[in-house]
C-alpha cells in the first residue's frame, strides 16, 4: 500500500471529538512515508477549512496535514468543471449557478469560474413570480448543487429554468448522499441527493456526481496526483459511498465501525449488494 485515503466524518472524528485512535494511525503512516488523503463528500469547506478542522480535532502540529492531502467534494467539483470548461478549449464563459455553501463557492472562484448572483429575496416563489422573474444574462455552463441548509423553492425554480435555457450546460453535482448522521442518538439529516434528484426530474436531467462513489473521482485523484488505486486503501465508515469507492475504483476498502453503517447493517447484507458492498477488511 502506498497511499491511505480517509473519509472524515465517521472516520478520523465525530464532531467535535477525534476518534480513537485517529491521530497515532495517521502520524505511523506518514512516518512510513505513505501518501494520506482526506476524502469526503462535505463540499460546505474549501481545503484550507477542512485542513484547519482537522488539525484542531487531531491537535497537529503545524504543517503535518497540507491543504494538497484534502479532497472535499468542493474542490473535486472546482477540478472536473475546470477540466471539462476551462481547459478543454471549448466555448464556456466560465459562469455558474450554484446552490449549497460559501466554501463551494470559494472552491470554484478559485479554479477560475464566476459565480451568478445568488441573493434569494425570499424562500417561496409563485407561478406568477416565476414567469416574470428577470434572468437578463442568463447564460451558464453549468448549474452546481452542493448541500444548502437554506435550500428552498425559489432556488430549484431559478436552477430549473437555467437548465432549460442552456441546454448544453451541465448538471453536477457535488455527491449525491441521501443522508448523515447527527446526534448520539443518530439521527438522519437529509444529504444533498434529495436536491439533486428534484432537479434530475424537473430537467430530466442525469446529475454528474463529482463525490464519492464515482469513478469520476478516482480519475481525478489520478490526474492530480498520479494515484495508482491498485495500491490505494480507502477507511470510510459506510458501505454506500465510502466502500462502494473503494471497491468500484479497485482499491483495498476497510470499514470502521464508528459511523453510519452498524454491525446491524452488516449482518442483514449478508454476502452485500451491488450499491452497499462489504469492504476487504
């Protein structure tokens, strides 16, 4: 094994406290000098906020964790977009529709792209409003759904239209998670998939997952940094997106118990399926 790719939450720590044992697994492999990366499908932080985070919970000294091992979904959404826009040669303006977070936003000025204004004058929006709503320069290449806490129906609405007025924009999505867990008592917080599927109806669109599991990514941890996966061990804490990566991308996929998916879980996939299948280790 040469590189360890870690998920985050679940993982490496629940908020606000690290896990046991986390911060001794990740000092042994990088005195071994094995390649460690933090992948997770929060794209609400830029890299230099996830690796500030993780520093605090793992109490690091200054300069062990780089901004270059952290992969949020932001920043592979930013990566993809640029290759495919940006870089390709095509015709793109490089303005985006974005739906979620600041530190999404951050993520794709910085990879060069123009965010369209998102101030919401107010959550609803009537029929009527819609249909004499001002979209003066409408123009987009891409429309990008990162998970909102303040999502609403005037912002799936303006999405909607931009879609239907750019017809060779992209709809991409920054993971397409159904849920997370919050509180001791685990509780299911609604993921960012419920926003993206909306929008794949009402477009009759498919959504290009930038997040875990696609392949997507694996191809751009390759062209970033020239990851071999055949020598990769993804730590993920649930079968659908952590060990489903790891196992699609062929690398080594090892669950730990201290996440989303439970013992419980595990025994009633018996031999695992096709969306949830059962790590390596």
């Amino acid at each position: 094994i040469d590189a360890v790719l870690f998920d985050c939450d679940g993982v490496v720590y629940r908020s606000p406290d690290p896990a046991p044992g986390a911060r001794d697994s990740i000092l042994n492999l990088l005195s071994q000098g094995k390649r460690i990366y933090f992948v997770t499908n929060n794209a609400a932080a830029s890299r230099q906020q996830l690796r500030d985070k993780l520093s605090k919970i793992l109490d690091m000294e200054e300069g062990c964790l780089t901004e270059d091992m952290m992969v949020g979904s932001g920043f592979s959404t930013a990566q993809y977009l640029k290759q495919a826009l940006l870089d390709s040669g095509s015709n793109a303006t490089g303005r985006l529709y974005v739906i979620g977070s600041e530190g999404l936003c951050n993520e794709l000025r910085e990879a060069g792209f123009d965010i369209m204004d998102r101030t919401v004058e107010k959550p609803s929006m009537s029929r009527d409003e819609l249909a004499d709503y001002s979209l003066d320069d409408d123009q987009v290449d891409a429309v990008v759904v990162g998970h909102d806490i303040e999502l609403n129906f005037r912002k799936l609405c303006i999405a909607n239209v931009l879609l239907q007025r750019n017809p060779s924009s992209k709809l991409v999505a920054t993971n397409v998670d159904a849920f997370d867990l919050v509180g001791a008592d685990g509780r299911h917080i609604p993921g960012n998939g419920g926003a993206v599927k909306y929008l794949e109806h009402t477009s009759r669109r498919s959504a290009i997952n930038c997040g875990k599991p696609s392949k997507l990514l694996a191809d751009l941890l390759d062209s970033l940094y020239g990851l071999d996966t055949s020598r990769a061990m993804f730590v993920g804490d649930r079968l659908d997106t952590d060990i489903r990566f790891g196992i699609d991308t062929g690398m080594h996929a090892t669950l730990v118990m201290t996440g989303v998916t439970s013992a419980q879980q595990m025994i009633d996939l018996k031999e695992g399926t096709e969306e949830e299948p059962l790590p390596s280790f």
